[in-house]
C-alpha cells in the first residue's frame, strides 16, 4: 500500500518537517517558506578554535603562549598586530630620524667658524711622512700628510663607515681603514673602495714661513 499524504495539518506539518533542509535539495523544488535555521548559522570550523595543550582557557595561559600562537586564527591575529606595531614604529623611527637631520642641519649651519690653529712645522714634517693633531676640536684626530714631492695634505682622521682610524699608506698613495677595509686616495681623500659612503673631510691649511696653520674645514660634495 503505497504512502498518501494525509490532510491532517499535524501529519502535513511532520511530512514538512522531514524535507531536507538544502536549499539544492530535490524535495525543495517549487516549493516556498524559510528553511531550518540551522542551514543559515555559521558552522565553525575546528581548526578555528585555539586549544591549549592543556586545556585551560586562554586568558589562563602564560604570557609566551598567547604570544607565540598554536593555530592558524591565532597566528594570523598576532601576525597582523605585529606588522601593525612594526608599521607605528617604523614611521615613528622615520620622523624622528627626519627632525635629528633636520636639528644637526641648524646647529651646524649656527656653529661658529672653526679656529685658525698651528698643527705642525715643515722642519719637523719630512717629506714621505705623516703626522696627527686634533682639529677643530679637542676630540677630532686628523692627519697630516706631507707627500714625496712636498705637497701638504690634511683629513679627518676618522673613516666615514664607522668613524675607525684611517692609517696613510704614502707610497701606495692611499688611505686605508683597517677595520673593514676601506680606502680613501691620498691626494684628494675620496672613497675608492670598501664600506665608506663619503670622502674624507678635508682640512684647509696654510703655510707661514715654516710653520703650518689649520685654517677650516674643506666643503665636501659626496
């Protein structure tokens, strides 16, 4: 005896009730009305849900844990916060780095005149020879070269890379960094090689009679 579908509103209500709920469901055709609630609430997903080893609830667990995630949501969530912190503090590095340039450019442009001082005498400076004073401060080692024709030259100590002590190498006709091997020319103190991204600063000198003068500091174009 086949099924017939009664018209006891109870029986039609349990007939309904049995459809399957897909809205891709055959027994769905054609027909009208809202589907089980169910079939529109978010499922979640388990690999979404972020379990401890030990169980305990998140707020429970120590500090490295909730740092250092342990699944997929999580990892995410703490990748976008710390690449939102590197964003603040890499704009604040930036604008800071802007006004220190920008504050140096005003103290040096206020600075007054560098000094005119003796550094050495041609007596005592043979040619092929090199020696050091501190020009323009008390604290800034410079070289004096005397080269094998008599020229005077004279530079900042002080490698432009790292600020290490530059050592003349007169017959080489260079300049020369032992701590990461830069080099400098002798004869105009530009980088030639090496880590140094500027020339050395040069300092201005004049000769009165046998004694020599450091008068300024050379301007320098990179």
């Amino acid at each position: 005896m086949s099924e017939r579908r009664s018209d006891d509103p109870q029986s039609r209500f349990e007939v309904d009730r049995a459809i399957d709920a897909r809205i891709d469901a055959p027994d769905r055709e054609g027909l009208t009305g809202t589907a089980d609630a169910s079939l529109y609430r978010v499922k979640s997903d388990p690999e979404d849900v972020t379990v401890p080893p030990d169980g305990r609830p998140m707020d429970e667990q120590p500090k490295w844990r909730r740092d250092f995630s342990i699944d997929w949501p999580r990892d995410q969530f703490v990748a976008r916060r710390d690449f939102t912190k590197f964003l603040v503090l890499t704009s604040g590095a930036f604008a800071a780095g802007q006004g220190w340039v920008a504050v140096q450019s005003l103290v040096r442009r206020d600075a007054p005149a560098p000094p005119r001082m003796k550094v050495a005498s041609l007596a005592r400076l043979r040619p092929g020879t090199a020696t050091t004073f501190d020009y323009p401060g008390p604290h800034d080692p410079c070289l004096l070269i005397r080269t094998r024709d008599g020229e005077l030259l004279a530079y900042s100590q002080k490698c432009t890379h790292l600020s290490c002590a530059v050592v003349p190498r007169i017959e080489e006709g260079v300049l020369h960094c032992p701590c990461h091997e830069g080099t400098f020319d002798l004869r105009t103190g530009r980088n030639i090689a090496g880590p140094p991204p500027r020339p050395l600063p040069a300092i201005t000198l004049e000769v009165v009679g046998d004694d020599v003068y450091a008068v300024g500091l050379a301007q320098r174009s990179a």
